[in-house]
C-alpha cells in the first residue's frame, strides 16, 4: 500500500511540471497520508518505541466508561438513595 502510494505522489509531481495543480494535489495527498498514519497509530513505530498511545486509548476509554456509569446510575430509577451517596463519596473522593 505504501509502495502505491509513493508511486502516486511520484506520479503527481511528475505532472506538475505540466500543471502546477498537481502539485498541489500531490502535497494534499502527503499531508493526508500522513495524518491519517498518525491518527490511526499506524506506522514503523507501531511494532516498536512506548505504549504510550496505548495507554492514551485506554484512558480515553476507561473514562469514557466511568462517565458513562455515572450517568446510568445518576438517571436510574432503581436504588436511587444509595447511587446518589456514591456520587457523593465520588465527588468528595476527587474533589
């Protein structure tokens, strides 16, 4: 995949000695290339380096998750009294 699209941007600057349009095709499709790699975690340092964008997702998750819980227990109509004390302790545990 990689190899197809370097050849592509090969291709594109190629031609923009015709056109200077695609040239400018070419450099959004580098752009977007890259920030695609880098947003999806995609790469060579994928197989080595840290995990720190590992980590990132699962915290993203993780409070996601929790936020979510609350919710759920904040708006159900079950048990009530007691899920309002644990948001309490929730909020005085953070706060």
């Amino acid at each position: 995949m990689f190899v197809l699209l370097l050849i592509l941007v090969l291709v594109l600057f190629g031609l923009g000695f015709l056109n200077p349009l695609w040239w400018v095709a070419a450099a959004v499709l580098v752009y977007s290339a890259t920030r695609l790699g880098r947003d999806r975690g995609g790469g060579r340092s994928r197989d080595g380096g840290s995990d720190l964008g590992n980590y990132r997702d699962y915290r993203d998750y993780r409070e996601r998750r929790d936020r979510r819980e609350r919710w759920d227990r904040r708006y159900s109509r079950r048990h009530r009294a007691r899920r309002r004390r644990e948001d309490r302790q929730d909020h005085e545990r953070r706060g």
